[in-house]
C-alpha cells in the first residue's frame, strides 16, 4: 500500500559534468514491511530493476587548456535506484538546502535528494507513523532513526534510574538522552563477553579509585560522587561493542583550531608575475605557496603541472626549456621502440615484460572509460595511456607495473595532451609515490600508522571509538592514500587537490592530513550510526564523489595549523608533519611516588632503611610498576585468567602458551581485514 508519494525529488549532482535526474519518493507498506523507494521518473516502466537509464538531452563536457577546447557529448547516464526496507534506515540527514540523504545500517550512504516541489518535512512527518526519531547531540543535521519498540523500552530504562546523574545538560527524565543506550550497551555487551566487558569497565573507575587525589591532596565525597557519575557517563562506547577492550586515549590539549581561506585559482597573468623576460621562474617557494592556497586555473595548468613534476627546470629560458623538452622527446621515442620491438618469440622467454603487458592492457581498458576523454571503442587516448605505461616498464623495470598507476596517469594525460610530455610527468609523480608500490605494501603500511598518530593527537574521541570497534588499523583508508583520493573526487576537484599536494606545502605528508580531515568530517555519521569496521568501510567507499574539495583543504589546512601552534606535540607526529623538534619537557613519575625518605634517613632516602622496609618499599615499588607497564586492564585480564585457568584445572598453562595462539589470532585477522579493505576498495 503505497502511504507516501512526492514528485520532482531530484538527485544532486556532484560535479559539473553529472546530470540533475528527477525522479519519485514513495513509502510503500508491504507484507514483509515499510519500504522506502525512490526511482527515476523516466523509468517507471523499465524491467530493469537494477538500474535507471537516463536518455535525456546530451551533456557537454568542456576541457580548458591553452591551446583550444574539446567539447565530447553523450547520452546517456546511469543512476541507480535507491530502495531501503525501513528497518535497515539507521539515519538520514537534511542538509541546509532541504536535502535528504539516507544512510542504512550497513553503512550505505545514498546521494543525496532535493525536493523541487513539496518539503522533506512531510516525508519526515510520514516516516514518523512507523519510527522513532531523535536528533544527534553532535550534529545538528544528522537525524537518529529507532524501532518504536526500542523506544519505549529506553523509556523504561530511564524510569528505572540506573545511571547516577551528571553535570551538566540534563536530558528527559533527568538523565542525558543517551544513558538507554549506555545501560543496554553494557548488559548486552556483559551476556555477550562478561569477561571483556569487565575488565573494560573497571579500566574506566581506575583513574578515579587508584589515583584519586594525585591533583588535589584532599578530595571531599561530593566530588568523588561526582567523578563516579562522568565515569558512568563515560561509557559511550559500550551501545553496540563488539567483543574485546575498549581503548582509552589519552587526550592532549591542543589550541584553537583557527579559520582559514582560500584563494581563487592563479590564473596566467598572476604567473607572469614570476617570470622574468627570459623565462625563468625567479621566486619558486613563493609561487608553490601561492599555488597550494588556491590551485591552478586551467588555461595555466598544463604549463605549471610541467614544473611542478620536474619536467620543466624553474630556473631555465625558454630557449633552455624547449630544447630540454626536445631532448626528452628524442628519450622517451627511444625507450618506447625498445618494448615496440621486442617479438613474440623474446617475449615467451620474458615473463616479467610479459606479465607487465598483460595486467597494462586490463586496467587502461577499464581506467576512467566514463570520462568522455577516454570513452568509447578505439578512443585513441587509451591507446597513448597504454604507450606511455609500457614505456615506463622500460624506464623503471625493478618497479614495472603495479595496479593503481594507470589511476595516477589517466589525469595527467588529459591535462598534458602529449604522450611524451605525459610520460615525463608521469615519471615525476612516480618519484614522489613509488613506495605506495612496494611489492610488501611496507610504504602503504606506514601510511596507515602515520594516520593513526594523527588522528590520535587531533581527535582521541575518534581514535577511541575506532579501537573499540577494531577499526584503529584505518584500513578504509586504503585507497584514499594509494591513488592520492583520485577515486573519492570528480575530475575537477582531483586536478585540484594533485597540484596542491605537489606544491610540499605546508608539509610532504599534507596528503596525511587531508584525510584526517575527511576523517573529521565524517566522525558524527560514523560515530552516530554506531558503524563498525565493515559500515565505514562500505560509507567511506560511498562517499566518493559527493566530496567538497575547497572544504576538505580549509580543513586540512587549519588542523595543520592547529597542530604546528600546539606545544608538547609528540615527536612522532612533528616528524610526519614535518614539525621544529621541540624541546623535551621533564615528565613527572606517573602514578606519584612517596617520598622514600624514613625518620633519621639520610640522602641516600630508602637505602638507609631496615631490612622490612626495604623489603616493603621494593614490593610496593613492584606494584606501581605492574600497574603503570600493564594497566589495570592488563592486571585484571591476568587475575581472571588466572581465576578462569584454576577453575577450569588448567594452572600448569603458562601465560606465555596462551599469547602465542592469541598473538596467531590476531595477526590473522588483522590480514582478513586488510584483505577485505582492499577487495572492496580498490581490486
């Protein structure tokens, strides 16, 4: 029974290039549920349930560059249809033009709709017969969908009062919105892993019962009632844990993130600013920073892009420029001859150059054939994205070919339109990202660590919830750093970003920082919607395309700056940013040590002791020392352990015969899960 229908619901196009397609809204009650559908006007009557064929007017793709523009029509765009059983809609979003976008428990996230005629509000109105919806703490445009049922059971559970009060904004009830959740979290977590569960609610009261009073020496019942209570509230992540700890970041303090501008692309006639009559380029870091605040018009791009990946010298003439461009023509003609050359009875007894071929011609015929410059059969352009890979298996034949370059070229041949031009250029960017290609991924790895560092530092609240979820290894991540974010963008905002990047500015890794960025952007929809490993890594993937570029880099750019401005940032840190070493700051011992001074001592302090005491200081010291390595999650893991292996008769078991399986376990896994971001991310 259709319930809801609303006309003229449009998708939102995220470039330039895609089409605006209008299309029907409906909430449909079926046997099996409610059911939320939109699907392309045009296609009411197609079988194709899978996808919307659009054959509406043709749209014309304009390329700028300084010699002429190419303008390639179609006719026809693909847009899939959107149809969500209403109790696999986690939440949805309305942005401040009216849009909705749904997302789903899985974490798919739909393109985002606008309402031509009618209002979002009545589609909300209607959808509220069948759930409950509670607005996010964290982000005013993020709306929180439940089962009515769910609901009223977290009504219950406030009745029943069983988390103390806190400081602070109080919820209905008395108590905070979220403290349901917290409560059925825990038991359901405490059924599923007691264990886990409560080693990590103990490792939250350690602070508190341990070290009360390191700060002030006397601590009234009031405010150790008070301190219970955050803890209580504390646990947020405990609404959908899966098994294992929940890990405590430690928060630093970093200042005010400041507000940032950017700037409108250099054009032509800003860039003769820096050239000289001759020209040279005379002011190069200038001109970089100039360029990193505000890109490149496209006019200018095919010039600069040459400087910027090495193949045009700075400081040379034009004289001295154009006879270098000669010269590596003449280069690059030769070494292509060398692999055009080689037949097929050398190539039976060369299985590396043959290997290399055979992987060149599978991704250039499936490497942006979408983009009208590569589109269509025997599109010449392909043709020159297959030379030119080939003859750099020649250049560089220890690297050769790995998947992923093809994504690194395809731009840079539409920008350049040259082959030899797009080679030596090619051969600059590779320069800059050859260890994103190590055949044991080692560059890639670390990539992924220097994120973790990062979003440790800047967002702790994130870096928590992430390692509670097994997610902490930012393996979604994958593809944004393999292929510099060319797959999350549209063709624009790619060219945009590359030439940012390639300016070193503010830092070599700023790439690193742009995805904290993206990262940062999307923490209330992850944190929110509660995703695990798998739900971000399926929103990450659907989030491509509909990125806003100038947002990410005045992101990026001011979390640069926050971090650069801050003291006591950690040494691992300024050096992927490339940060001043700051002077080492004398730590205090952590938990505070006593004086171990006794009576007549002298300044020897507890040498000059009796044997008991010494006996009793040492111990003591044994303790602090177990508690400060291991952490009260490690002491208690080893006492129920220990509790579990006597009960069960197995005390002979040494601790160390239980890590091994367990350290096998988890490296297992952790590959699965490497395996897995790389499947649905990139292969």
């Amino acid at each position: 029974m259709l319930v809801y229908e609303q006309d003229e619901v449009y998708t939102i196009p995220t470039s330039p290039d895609e089409l605006t397609v209008s299309g029907k809204l409906r909430i449909i009650e079926r046997r099996n549920g409610v059911v939320v559908e939109w699907r392309c006007a045009d296609d009411e009557n197609s079988t194709d349930s899978d996808w919307a064929v659009i054959n509406s007017a043709a749209v014309t793709f304009t390329h700028h560059n300084i010699s002429d523009s190419v303008e390639i029509s179609t006719s026809r765009r693909n847009v899939r249809p959107i149809s969500i059983e209403l109790v696999d809609l986690r939440s949805y979003r309305i942005g401040q033009d009216g849009s909705l976008v749904l997302i789903q428990r899985d974490g798919t996230t739909h393109p985002a709709l606008a309402f031509h005629t009618g209002s979002v509000l009545c589609f909300v109105e209607v959808l509220l017969r069948y759930v409950v919806v509670k607005k996010s703490e964290k982000d005013c445009n993020l709306y929180l969908v439940s089962d009515k049922k769910q609901a009223a059971q977290d009504e219950e559970l406030l009745s029943m009062n069983l988390v103390p009060n806190r400081r602070g904004p109080i919820g209905p009830g008395g108590l905070p919105q979220s403290a349901p959740q917290r409560v059925w979290g825990f038991l359901n977590n405490f059924k599923r892993d007691p264990y886990t569960t409560t080693a990590t609610t103990l490792s939250k009261f350690y602070d508190v019962v341990l070290y009360a009073g390191v700060e002030d020496n006397v601590r009234d019942t009031v405010g150790r009632e008070d301190d219970m209570a955050e803890i209580f509230h504390s646990l947020n992540g405990f609404e959908d844990l899966e098994p294992g700890f929940e890990m405590l970041t430690e928060k630093r303090i970093l200042n005010k993130r400041p507000e940032v501008e950017r700037l409108a692309p250099m054009t032509h006639d800003e860039f003769q600013q820096y050239v000289d009559d001759d020209g040279r380029v005379l002011e190069v870091d200038p001109l970089k920073q100039r360029i990193f605040k505000g890109g490149i018009h496209p006019n200018l791009r095919r010039e600069l892009w040459c400087y910027l990946l090495g193949h045009y010298v700075w400081n040379q003439t034009y004289n001295q420029r154009e006879e270098r461009k000669r010269e590596k023509e003449n280069s690059y003609y030769i070494m292509k001859q060398q692999w055009k050359t080689i037949s097929e009875d050398q190539e039976s007894r060369f299985n590396g150059f043959k290997e290399r071929r055979s992987l060149i011609e599978k991704d250039v015929n499936r490497t942006d054939r979408n983009h009208p410059f590569f589109e269509g059969e025997h599109n010449t352009n392909v043709t020159l994205l297959h030379d030119v890979l080939m003859t750099y298996v020649m250049y560089n034949f220890d690297l050769g070919y790995v998947q992923g370059m093809s994504d690194l070229l395809a731009p840079i041949l539409y920008v350049t339109q040259d082959e030899a031009t797009a080679f030596w250029c090619f051969v600059g960017y590779m320069d800059m990202v050859y260890r994103n290609f190590d055949m044991d991924q080692s560059g890639m790895k670390q990539q992924l660590k220097d994120v973790q560092q990062l979003v440790r530092l800047v967002d702790p609240e994130l870096m928590s919830y992430l390692e509670a979820r097994d997610s902490s290894n930012f393996y979604f991540c994958f593809r944004w750093l393999l292929v510099r974010f060319k797959r999350e963008l549209n063709y624009a905002s790619t060219l945009r970003l590359w030439e940012v990047l390639w300016t070193g500015y503010p830092c070599p890794n700023f790439h690193l920082v742009v995805a904290v960025a993206l990262l940062d952007t999307e923490k209330d929809t992850i944190m929110e919607n509660k995703f695990g490993f798998t739900e971000i890594l399926k929103h990450i993937n659907d989030i491509s395309l509909r990125i806003d570029i100038d947002a990410t880099l005045k992101k990026a750019e001011a979390i640069y700056l926050q971090v650069k401005s801050s003291s006591h940032v950690p040494e691992s840190v300024a050096t992927i940013l490339n940060l001043p070493q700051q002077d080492p700051q004398p730590s205090s011992p952590w938990p505070p040590q006593q004086d171990g001074r006794s009576g007549g001592g002298q300044d020897g302090g507890s040498e000059v002791v009796s044997r008991s005491g010494e006996d009793m200081t040492h111990d003591s010291g044994d303790v602090v020392e177990v508690l400060s390595n291991l952490g009260i999650v490690g002491v208690v893991s080893s006492m129920i352990g220990s509790a579990v292996r006597h009960l069960s008769g197995d005390d002979d078991m040494t601790d160390a015969q239980l890590e091994v399986p367990q350290q096998e376990r988890q490296e297992e896994e952790r590959e699965a899960r490497y395996e897995t971001a790389l499947s649905h991310q990139f292969v």
